[in-house]
C-alpha cells in the first residue's frame, strides 16, 4: 500500500466549490479524504476519528481557521498542518498561527499545493508541544461605554475577563495578565473582517478554481483532438467494384 493511501486528510473549508475541487485533486492523487464546513464542523469529527494531516482555510464563519488550528495544537500536536487562505499574498505562515506550512490560496497554483503536502507527509511532524498557540477571540461588541471590547479566557484558571480593545485587529500576537491569576494569556483579536472582504474572497476563489476548469477543458480538447486523428488515419474503404459477370 502506498504512503498516499495510508494517509488521511481532512479539508475544512466552508467554499463548497472550493472545498470539492480540492478534495477531488486529492482524492485523485491517492489521498484518504474527509471535509467539513468549518472549525466546529472538524471538531466534530476529530471526536470520532484523528486525521494524520489537516488542511484549513484560516477565514471562515462559526469558527474560524484561526480557533481551529488553536485548539487542535493543544489537542493534538501531533496531527500535520497546512494552513490555507487567499487573504495573504506570502506563502508564509501568517504571525500566530502554529502551522507546519502555509498555502497561498490563488497566488499558488494546485500543483503547488500537492508539493506542499507531498513534502510535509515526507518531512513528519516536528513536534509542537513546546509551543503555546494563541488564543483566538471573537470580537464582542461594545461596552456601555461604546468601547469595544472582548472576551478573554486563561488558558491557566480557564476562566473569563473582558477588557476593551482601542486598536483595530490586526492580526498580531498579544499578551495580557489574566485579572485573576495573574499568568501571561497570549492571544490574537479576530482581523477576519480586514483582510477577508468579499472582493478579495471572490478574487481569490476564481484565481483558484481557473486552473482547475482550464485542466478539465484542456483534456477535453486533447480528448477531441485524439478522437480527429485516429479518424483521418483509418483509412476509408472504397465501395468494391461489381464483378464483371454482373
């Protein structure tokens, strides 16, 4: 049995185009797939069975990649992870997010993507238990005051505190005092909305499934063109001629 057929692969992404397209691409090459919608959607089926590697969008509704990849890092560091988003233009791995790699989505093709995993599943995992993966918060809102403001949760007493937020998210590591025990809490204020605007999720979307679409014409084109040749080159029998006693 081959690597590829022992290796199983669970694609979150909430685009149902997308998140088909990219399972089949897989599935093609060998891969044992299974997909969710979203980051609760995983959690579910993490309950059930553990995948060996998890590919994720970062920005999506419910639960967003970015809480997903937090938990699953303190769950089960042990699983590979790519991470994937068409709201970055590096295939670097954004600040915050514990990730074995990163996939640019529509800034690289989905060869690029196969390469990617390819070489991760070659590589193992690293190990990731000597890293804290950042809380992701939600924004909540604003106080009766008008400021905004969020919920933080200790990762030490596990419980809860609000603090205003005078700044816009932006995606960076943060870190606070928990007002009860006192531990450094690292977290990272959900920017989902600045870099995940429609334009920019439309753009993405269609820069992705192009290539996939052109593939699918293109074969159909040499399809065609096969089916042309073999039928100038079957020679094309003459109608006999009558024998002479007719």
């Amino acid at each position: 049995m081959s690597v590829k057929a022992k290796t199983r692969i669970l694609v979150v992404e909430d685009d149902v185009s997308v998140r088909l397209t990219i399972s089949k691409l897989l599935v093609d090459q060998g891969y044992e797939v299974s997909t969710a919608g979203d980051g609760f959607d995983a959690l579910l089926q993490l309950r059930d069975a553990v995948p060996d590697l998890i590919l994720s969008d970062l920005n999506m509704p419910q639960m967003s990649g970015f809480e997903l990849l937090s938990v699953v890092r303190r769950r089960f560091p042990e699983i590979l992870v790519v991470a994937s988003s068409g709201a970055y233009y590096s295939s670097e791995i954004p600040s915050g997010v514990i990730a074995d790699a990163f996939y640019a989505k529509g800034e690289e093709s989905s060869s690029r993507l196969l390469e990617i995993i390819a070489n991760l599943i070659q590589k193992g995992s690293v190990g990731h238990k000597g890293q804290n993966a950042p809380v992701w918060i939600p924004r909540n809102g604003k106080d009766h005051n008008g400021k905004p403001y969020v919920l933080l949760t200790c990762t030490q007493c596990l419980r809860s505190f609000p603090f205003t937020v005078d700044h816009e998210p932006t995606g960076e590591v943060l870190q606070t005092s928990c007002i009860y025990c006192l531990d450094e809490v690292t977290y990272i204020i959900d920017f989902s909305r600045s870099v995940n605007s429609p334009e920019k999720r439309a753009a993405w979307q269609a820069a992705f499934l192009k290539p996939q679409e052109k593939s699918a014409v293109q074969a159909a084109a040499e399809f065609s063109s096969t089916k042309s040749a073999d039928k100038e080159s079957t020679p094309i029998k003459s109608k006999p001629e009558p024998p002479e006693w007719l």
